[in-house]
C-alpha cells in the first residue's frame, strides 16, 4: 500500500483552523495519545480510499466500471470520492444511522490525517453530507475531526484502524469479509506471523486464523468465477465458508477436494449451511454427482465434467488425481450470472432455474447423508454407552479402597449396586 500523499494547501487549512481542545485516542500507536479536535464542513473531508470496512465494495466497484486504479490513481479526486460516498451510503444501516444523527447529532468525533482524509468516521461523514446536502439539515453541515500528525505512517494508519474495529462501537461497521480483508493485510505484514496479527487485532490466534483460512476459500471461488462474482457477494455465507475452512483443514487432499467443491456449488445454489454440514464427509461429491445423474432434468448438466474442464480448478486448487465428480460442473457454473441461459439438451434454460433445481439435489443429498448420519448414529449409541458405563466402573474400581478406609462407608449399600450391575449386565447379554 502506497504512502498516502498529503495535499499541503489541506494541510495548511486544518493547521490554521481553530482548535477546540484536545482529546486522548488510546489506539492510536505513540505514546502521545492526544490528539487536536477541529470542526470543518462535512463536504470539505475525504473519505479515505484506504477504508477496510469497504475493501470488498471497492473490489466490486472496480470491476463493474472496468478501471482498477479507480481508488489509487487520484483518491481524494472527485472519481474516487463519489464512488466511495455511494458505497457508503449503500451500506447497510445506513438510513437508521442518518436518522440517529439527524435525531441526536454527531456523539464522537471522526479521526482524520493532516489533510482531512477520514481514517475514522466515514460512514458517520457520509452520513452527515447526505444529511446536509440531500436532506437540507443544515445542522448536519459541519463535522467535528480528531487531527493526527503529519508524519503519520500507512502502518500506523492501519494500525489504528485495527485497535479502533476491536471496540463494539467500530467493529459493528465492518463485514466479516472486510475484517478479514484486513487481517490479511497484517498477515502479510507482520511476516505472515499469525500471532502478531492476533495481538494487534487483540483477538485469539485461533479466531484470526480461521477468518484468513475462510477468506482464502472465498479468493478461490471469485478467482474459479472469472469476474463473475465477487467477495462481496459472499457476505451471507460466512458460516458456509468458516465450516469448510475448519473440516478441510486437516483432512486428506481428496476428502477436501470432495467437500470444498460440494460447498462451493453449494453456496452457488443457496444451500441452507446447515444442510451443507451433513456433507462433510469424503464422499460428499459423489453423493451430489449421484443425485445428478438420476435427475433427468440435471443430468445434462454433467456434461460440464467432459475432459478439458478442470484446467482451471487444477490452477486454483492444485491438481486432482481423483477424478473430481464434480470439478467440470463447478467450473461451468461458476462462470455463470444467474440472469443468463445455458444451453442443456438442446434447450436454452435460465442458470437461476438451474441453481434451483442444482439446490433441491443438493439438498436431498445432504438429507440422505443427514439419515445415514442418525442411522450410523443409532447403530454405534449402545457400544458408545458401554464404554462410558465401563470407563466409570473402572473409576469406581480405583476409588473403593480409599472409601473402605472411611469410617461411614457402608459396604452394603455397594454390594447392593454390584447387583443391580449384574442384573444389568445379565439383560444386556439376553436382549434380543
């Protein structure tokens, strides 16, 4: 990430500007906490291309306009500034956040470098300039800022922003594909040291860990989609992505193999996570294939696994010795836009009504391994008590020589157990 370029004539404005006192920032990473409060119009700040509450809406922005230097070319030029005010006015709980402003006013104060680019505050900017300027509030007009120092470092910078998302009141702005965003950019940082990631994000090791292992499962699937679709698409899946990252972690290639693609189609069909999770097992893929081919409405669809079309897939998720029941299908869906159609058996047939019917099979197969689940379950249930009934028996066994030296020990009321032991024993061995 370049070092943000300061505009001295901004520079100059906010240095002369009257200062309203000063207030202590504790994240901010010097010893010296306090920082100068000024207040400016709401129209005069920038809101800062930096911005990791909305890396994924940039992402996506940047794709659709076709112009991948639309937030660094020129960040504070009017592109840049305007691409990112409808991103944040596009967020959600934007509305509820203009009406507590217009109702009660701005509580804290935004935080911006020395040229008045917003490091924090820029929804509640944002929110104020639509005020202002879309709504007429006239009390909307200014702004108060925390200024930091000129010499401040990108480093600094995004450490900041680190410390500022650990409290309740920031981190509620950012999405989960954001905030991993950003702790990917530590990780490669901080040397790809997940414990330094975790002591600036004062979070536990494990829970960063697995937001970039989630995040890395979702780069694949974008990557696997060839521009059509993108992070941000993804948000409503998180407990999709989070299960995969923790099944497949420390399973064999091709167990993974198997269930990342049946999730990965999965997410594509809008299939219920909870039903997904019945297919974390190695032959996860061959249960959906399956269903396929016994569908003839579907079963046209593998001809998407002809040889040829798992080059990508082999790129993206290195290569596959198994055959990939369902690499050629992920690999052909993963292209498409819903609103398209696709050619299938000779018929043009929207690639929404394919997902659909591509849901319900996937459904039925995680109903059926859901069944087989419980059955497995229920077959092992009287084994699985047994070794808890014998594990404290053997516990029992160690403990009766120390109660026998107590003066209350009533060896009656144990030999009374053993028999109903016994008895119980003498069922199990007569049940039918």
């Amino acid at each position: 990430m370049p070092h943000p370029k300061l505009d001295r004539d901004r520079v100059e404005f906010l240095t002369e500007r009257n200062k309203l006192g000063k207030i202590a920032v504790p994240a901010w990473p010097r010893t010296e906490k306090d920082l100068p409060v000024v207040e400016v119009e709401v129209t005069w700040v920038r809101f800062s291309a930096m911005n990791h509450r909305t890396r994924a809406e940039q992402r996506r922005e940047i794709h659709r306009t076709g112009r991948p230097d639309l937030f660094d070319a020129d960040p504070l030029g009017q592109d840049a500034q305007s691409a990112q005010y409808k991103i944040l006015c596009q967020q959600e709980g934007f509305p509820d956040l203009k009406a507590d402003l217009s109702e009660r006013g701005q509580q804290d104060p935004a935080i911006v470098t020395a040229d008045g680019v917003l490091i924090n505050g820029n929804r509640r900017s944002a929110a104020l300039r639509s005020l202002y300027l879309e709504d007429n509030n006239l009390h909307a007009r200014n702004v108060r800022c925390l200024v930091l120092p000129k010499d401040a470092t990108v480093d600094e910078l995004v450490d900041l922003e680190a410390e500022l998302q650990v409290a309740r009141d920031f981190k509620q702005d950012y999405s989960w594909i954001n905030e991993a965003l950003l702790i990917e950019e530590l990780y490669d940082r901080e040397h790809k040291d997940f414990n330094r990631v975790a002591t600036r994000m004062h979070r536990e090791v494990g829970d960063v860990r697995v937001l970039h292992e989630k995040l890395q499962q979702a780069h694949q699937l974008v990557a696997l989609s060839q521009g059509t679709r993108m992070l941000v698409d993804f948000e409503d899946n998180e407990s999709a992505f989070t299960e995969l990252a923790k099944h497949i972690k420390n399973k064999s290639p091709l167990e993974a193999e198997s269930v990342k693609h049946t999730y990965f189609l999965g997410t594509l069909a809008n299939v219920q996570y909870r039903k997904l999770r019945n297919l974390r097992r190695s032959d996860a893929a061959q249960l959906v294939r399956r269903e396929l081919e016994d569908d003839p409405a579907l079963s046209p669809l593998l001809k998407a696994s002809e040889p040829g079309q798992d080059d990508l897939l082999d790129d993206l998720l290195g290569p596959s010795d198994s055959g990939s029941p369902l690499g050629g299908l992920l690999s052909f869906l993963a292209t498409k836009q819903p609103e398209e159609t696709v050619t299938l058996g000779g018929e043009h047939v929207a690639v929404q009504h394919v997902l659909t019917s591509l849901n319900s099979a996937i459904t039925a197969a995680a109903d059926e391994a859901g069944e087989e689940q419980r059955d497995h379950v229920a077959a092992k249930a009287p084994l699985v008590r047994a070794d808890k009934a014998i594990a404290e028996l053997d516990r029992a066994l160690g403990a009766l020589p120390k109660a026998r030296a107590f003066s209350d020990w009533d060896e009656s009321e144990m030999t009374e157990r053993i028999d109903k032991i016994d008895a119980m024993v003498n069922r199990l061995r007569e049940s039918p």
